[in-house]
C-alpha cells in the first residue's frame, strides 16, 4: 500500500497531445501513443518507464510496436513522423 502511494506522488501525468485528424497515431493504442510521444520527445526507454510506472520492458515493447505500426525504425524517425507536438 504505502509502496503504490509512493509511485502515486512521484508519477507525472502521461503527455496527451491532440492531433487533428488522428494523424499517424490514430492507428495505436492509447498507450503506445503515450510511449511513442515520449520517446519523440527525446525521452529514454527508462526515463518513460518512471514517467508511465511501467516496466523498461514494457515500454520498449510498446515502442516496437508503435515502430511497426508506423513503419518506422528508429525514435529519430519517429520524431519526424509525429513532427512538433499541437497542445
């Protein structure tokens, strides 16, 4: 109990950006769109673990599925696909 409190008051919220349209995330989950956002935005597999209280694992699992999804290889591409961020 006091170990989920804990990850509770340290987690920050997901990122949630809206695109218009859907755009190419529109073909993920609601997850890998919270992973594959991160991970455009510069940050690591273990920084989005802590963000997401998820497993590097987990995460990196997520993000080859986004890849594949995407038709991409590399979080430098994904970036270029997702472009800057619309708040």
């Amino acid at each position: 109990m006091r170990a989920r409190a804990a990850l509770t008051a340290t987690a920050t919220a997901p990122v949630s950006v809206s695109r218009p349209g859907g755009g190419p995330l529109a073909t993920l989950s609601v997850r890998e769109q919270e992973v594959a956002e991160l991970a455009a935005a510069g940050l690591s597999s273990r920084q989005v673990a802590e963000r997401l209280v998820l497993s590097t694992r987990t995460v990196d699992t997520h993000l080859g599925n986004a890849y594949r999804k995407l038709g991409v290889s590399s979080r430098v591409a994904l970036a270029r696909l997702l472009g800057p961020p619309v708040a």
